[in-house]
C-alpha cells in the first residue's frame, strides 16, 4: 500500500523533465528551452550553459558522477560512451562541470558502427547531437542524454535522425492542410505512438545450457513440446508469481524513468507476455521502447530468468512482435484521425484517413520494407502474425461509407441523397464498432493505426519513419490541389472520392492467413515480399528514392548505405546461426545420438546372446542409425550452401543466397536433428528440451 501510493511521486523521479526545468532554471532560460523543444529551433550556447549546469547539479544530487550521450546506430540497439563530470582544478584537486558544449554535442569513435560506405573506416569522428525533444534521465549513477548521431559531413548515422526529419516533415504537411480548413490555433502537431511490446521469459539455468540461445537469441533444433498454445489456457491466464515479480520490478524502473508502462498480460504462447505503454510522441515513443527493451533484459536477469525479443525463438510456436499504433495528434489533444461532430471536422477527418490509405498503397513496398530483417523472416504469415502482404482494415461500416462516397450513392438506405462533404448530408463516422482483425498488417482502430508488422527485437524508428514521410507526401499533394481549387468543398469530396477509388485495393477486411487472400493479393497487383532479403533492394527505387529526397529525410547516398546495412546484417545474421548449428551438431547432437546407439547395439548384443526378444532395440537403432547419416549429410550440404553464400561479393545476391539456399539447408539439418531428439533418451540428449524450458515453475 505504501508503494502505491508513493507511484505519483516517483513517476519521472530520475527524468529531467518539465517539472525540474521549471524549478531550476530562470524563468527566461526555462521560456526559452521550452519554445526550443516545441518548435525545435537550435539551442544558443548562451542557454545551453546554464541548462547544462542546472541539469549537472540535478544528476549530481541522483548519484550521478558520468554523462554519456546515449544514441542509436544503425545495429537496432542504443549505444553510450561515459565520461565523468571531473575537470582538473587547482593544487591536483578536481571540480564537477558540464558544459553547454557537452550537453549540446559529443564526438564518440565511429569507426565501428554500421555505415554501409558512407565514410571510410579511417574516418573515425562521428557527432552526437542533444534531442531536446526527449528527456534526459539518470541511470547507474550517469547522466543519459538522448542525442542523434550523424557524420562530420551531415548524414545521418542512426535511427533517430531521419526520425526527427520525417516528424517535423508530418508537422510542416499537416498544418498546412489545416490551414485551409480555417484551423490556425491548433498548437503544435506531433505523431504519436504507442508500441505494444510483446516478449518472452524463461529461466536463466536453462538458457545458459543452449548454445542456440546465447549466440543467436533463438532455439535452432527443438522437437516441438505435446503441448504448446493449442488449449489457449496461457493467454490472458494467471501470472506466475516469479513473473509477476518481474513485471511489478519492470514497472517501478520505468515509471522512474518517465515511461508510461500501463497493461501488461500473458500472451498466447507458454512463456510469452506483453507490455503496453501509453501514447505519447513518436520519438520519446521510440526511446521509451528502447528502455523498456533494455530494461526488461535487466530486470529479468534480477529475477533468475532471462528476456528474448527474437521474433520467433520457439518452432511451432507462436512468435513476438510489437504493435506499433500510430495516429496525429495536436498539443491541444485533437486527435487528426478521430471523426468528428461536425461535417467540416469529418470532412478534415477523411481527408487524412484518405491520406493514409493512398500512402500505405502506393509505398506499401517501403513500410514492407521498414519491418524486415532475417528474425522476422521466421513471424510474418505464420499463424501468429500478420502475412507479409501489406493490407489495410477498415472495418465493414467505414469501408461501406467510403464505397458509398467514391460510388456517390447514399450510404443510409432510407435517404434518397448522395454523400457530399461540407454538407449536412455526410453522416457521423462510427468511433470504433469493429472488432480488431488481428490478421491485419495495417488496421483502423478507432483513431489510430496499428501497424502489426513490426518485430519484436526492432526499433520503431524505421516504421515511423516510413508512415511520417508517407502520409506527409499525400497530404502534401492534397493541398496542392486544395490551395488552388475555385470551390473547396466541390474540391475535398473530388480528393476523397478519387484518392480512394484509386487506392482501395489495400483494403482488405478479411482473412489475411488464407491462401484464398494470397491469390486475390496478387490479382489485386499488391507486393509479396517474403524474406527480408527479397524486400530490402527495394527501398533503392527510384520512387522510393524521390520521396525521401523530396521531404529532405534521406539523401539517396544514405538510403544506399542503409541498404547495404540491412543485406549485410540479413547475411551475418544468417551465417551466425548456421555456424552455430554446426556447432551443436559435430560437438553435441552427432555425439549423443551415435552414443545413445552404441547404448542400444550394446544391448542388443547381449539380449542376442542371451537369444531374448530385442524387435524394440533393433527397431530404434536401425533408425537411429539412418538418421545419423543423414543429420552427417545435412550438415555437409549445409557447409557446402555456406561457401557459396560467402563467396557472393554482391551484397543483395549474397542475402538472397543465406536467406534462401542456406537458410533452406538450415531447415533440413533441423528436420533431421529434431527427430532423433524424438527417437534419443534424454539423458542422452544435450540440451534442454522445449517442454524443460516452456514449462517452467
């Protein structure tokens, strides 16, 4: 109880929010630092310094004794480089003191970081640069600073960089379409999201037994358990005490934090849960779900259990993703995506659902894109996720008003009138009277939309991103039409109604597991990227390409380095896994097979010679014997696909090859080798079985 009730108070206890600002700085620096990270102009040295000294002093009485500027590298984790407060004083002593220099900016080796060829490895010098925009917080007595990361020369070296460009690109595209509909007063406009972050936990002991595990965060053999999801009893059921335990740890560290964990459940498969926090702007969204990340893999070590955020750990069962829920929001709390009371606001409303509808068809290749790496491979079209084809659900009542409107027949049967907008005629939307189509990749929740293609493991940069950019450009091209049109209303209706008879081939209210929707996919011209290695190179056409450009996100220089980052992460990943497999083969599976059917020989030999029945042992070690060879044969077809995988020098060829050819070889090995896990006593066998490590107490 006396816990609960200190939550208020140790909410953002560690954050150098508003609140600290407020009650730390003059009233005109604290003024000027607030118009900053609302308007996201510069910040003058002449505030950063005394902003630097009230936030040093604040860290200092937190323990703090370090600083680092915390950023994100294009390897999809968080990256710190920590220095101390210290500076030399006089007579050897030394004095604490942080500069407005060093709050603003860092200048950290780069020389390992991803950067797909935008600089040569010589050129170590990369620049880190304060996000005001999102809190400074402390933890493990150091002072973190969120920062983006970017070359001498400019380009953008990270995930949060091309974030913030495609933000203040939504917020440019969206004001400007507001205006014409007389909406000046409407504070600043954000993107915001908020990222339902599922995960699972098993115990460290057993962890620390599979190879498998602790090198590539996934099992690569495993026979799969007699039961799994199937009874559905895990989902929404009890929580385990120790997990329990965990999630009221987890809790307390990120409210201190300032992120806003709310809901949190068992999830479908044994062993899997999620977390869900509350809205809020899309690049404090991002960093919160980085901590959350970080801190879920630490809170769980606390409580002898281990977190993996790998798409797919567990064969045959189902896998972790994280749904991003996206939508617009002013800083007055209008909501852009939720209909509206009137038909202007409705009007406005379906302007930018029509918006968001023609940016997910026409570049539905790049938020395809934007969710694939070689672990999600493993998720997307199982029976867990959404497919790897990009739809959107509408639900049938909205969908019928839009068909309705882009057919001008009425929509309410009993009225003899055509859908206009700006008229009284256009009826209220339904809020959200539809159930949620979990088979969905892309689906209308009300006043959101939740993009469920995104992995568990990733950041929600590149997704974000993506959507930003996107929606920007249609809203963009809207207005272009609307600032010219001799009448506005005549205009909206013509924008609307167009704009979704030319896209409504995206939306798509049924099954997407069903073969029956591949097909039809398929006759509708939508994109079926399977692999991640198939989906990257995309991201280089030259629309792709002119987009970005156009909203001064990407140069095409660094799309290009982001490709040959994505491929060459795909392979590697790849590699590592089927050099692991090869390892737990020749040192340990191999071993304990040919071991239990030595076992076995010898004990038919002796029953033999005692001329007793031996039909079991001959049976077993006949087949044991077949499947040594052929987990030997398999493991040579897999070495032989890895030469030649490695021996590609082009980088999208080489991909395709691991994901396909190796990956495919890999799968082979598996078949094989989880057989004879079936068929190999298990005091034989090496490592823990999946009923071990699922089922746990």
């Amino acid at each position: 109880m006396e816990m609960a009730s200190r939550i208020p108070e140790l909410f953002g206890c560690m954050v150098f929010g508003d609140k600290e600002m407020k009650a730390r700085l003059p009233e005109e620096i604290y003024t000027t630092l607030r118009h900053t990270i609302r308007r996201g102009t510069p910040l003058n040295i002449d505030i950063a310094n005394p902003v630097a000294e009230a936030m040093k002093c604040w860290a200092m009485e937190l323990g703090a004794t370090h600083f680092t500027h915390w950023f994100q590298p294009l390897n999809g984790i968080t990256a710190e480089k920590h220095d101390s407060f210290i500076e030399p004083g006089e007579d050897g002593q030394v004095i604490m003191k942080f500069s407005g220099k060093s709050l603003v900016r860092g200048e950290p080796d780069a020389s390992s970081f991803p950067n797909g060829g935008l600089r040569a490895t010589f050129e170590a010098r990369g620049y880190t640069a304060w996000d005001p925009t999102s809190s400074a917080f402390v933890r493990d007595k150091t002072l973190y600073i969120p920062t983006a990361f970017c070359s001498f020369s400019g380009e953008a070296l990270d995930a949060k960089t091309p974030l913030l460009r495609s933000m203040e690109c939504l917020r440019r595209s969206a004001r400007r379409l507001m205006s014409l509909f007389g909406k000046t007063g409407i504070g600043t406009i954000n993107p915001t999201v908020g990222a339902e972050q599922e995960y699972f936990l098993i115990p460290q002991e057993l962890y620390d037994e599979r190879p498998d595990l602790r090198l590539c965060d996934r099992t690569l053999f495993g026979a799969p358990p007699p039961k799994s999801q199937a009874l559905s009893e895990h989902y929404f059921g009890a929580i385990k005490p120790r997990v329990k335990a965990f999630m009221d740890e987890l809790d307390l560290e990120l409210w201190k934090l300032g992120v806003m964990a709310k809901t949190e459940h068992n999830e479908a498969a044994p062993c899997q849960h999620e977390l869900a926090p509350i809205f809020c702007t899309t690049n404090m969204a991002c960093d919160h779900n980085q901590l959350t990340m970080e801190m879920m893999k630490r809170v769980a070590r606390k409580h002898g259990l281990v977190c993996i955020l790998h798409e797919k750990p567990f064969f045959c069962v189902n896998g972790s993703g994280k749904h991003n829920n996206w939508s617009i929001a002013t800083s007055h709390g209008i909501n852009l995506l939720e209909p509206g009371d009137s038909p202007a606001d409705n009007a406005q409303f379906l302007l930018f659902l029509t918006a968001v509808i023609a940016a997910v068809d026409e570049y539905a290749d790049l938020l395809r894109i934007s969710v694939a790496n070689a672990s999600n491979d493993h998720r997307l079209g199982a029976n867990e996720a959404p497919p790897a084809i990009l739809s959107m659900f509408l639900g049938d009542e909205l969908t019928e008003i839009l068909d309705c409107l882009a057919e001008g027949r009425p929509y309410d049967k009993h009225e003899n009138s055509r859908l206009d907008i700006g008229v009284g005629v256009l009826p209220k939307f339904p809020k959200d009277n539809t159930d949620r189509n979990r088979t969905s990749p892309f689906a209308f929740t009300g006043n959101k939309f939740e993009f469920r293609m995104l992995g568990s493991g990733c950041s929600i940069a590149d997704a974000n991103v993506v959507l930003n950019t996107i929606v920007s450009e249609i809203l963009d091209r809207f207005s272009d039409r609307l600032e010219t049109a001799d009448d506005f209303n005549g205009e909206v209706t013509a924008i609307a109604q167009e704009t979704y008879r030319a896209h409504k081939r995206i939306v798509f209210n049924g099954n997407g597991y069903s073969e029956e929707w591949r097909q039809e996919a398929a006759r509708r011209g939508l994109h079926n990227y399977a692999t991640a290695a198939e989906a990257i190179p995309h991201l280089e056409d030259p629309e792709n390409v002119a987009v970005f450009e156009k909203h001064g996100i990407y140069t095409a220089a660094e799309l290009h380095s982001r490709c040959e980052i994505m491929l060459d992460a795909v392979a590697k990943g790849i590699e590592v896994e089927a050099k692991t497999m090869l390892e737990m083969t020749e040192r340990d599976i191999l071993p304990a097979v040919l071991a239990y059917t030595d076992h076995l020989a010898a004990g038919l030999a002796n029953k033999k010679s005692l001329r007793l029945p031996c039909r079991a042992e001959s049976a077993l070690a006949e087949t044991l014997c077949s499947l040594s060879d052929e987990i030997y044969a398999a493991a040579e077809a897999l070495k032989a696909e890895m030469k030649k995988a490695a021996a590609l020098e082009d980088m999208a060829a080489r991909a395709r090859a691991y994901s396909d050819n190796v990956r495919g070889a890999m799968a082979a090995l598996r078949a094989v080798a989880d057989q004879a896990e079936t068929q190999t006593a298990s005091d034989y066998w090496p490592y823990p079985s999946y009923t071990d490590i699922l089922f746990y107490r």
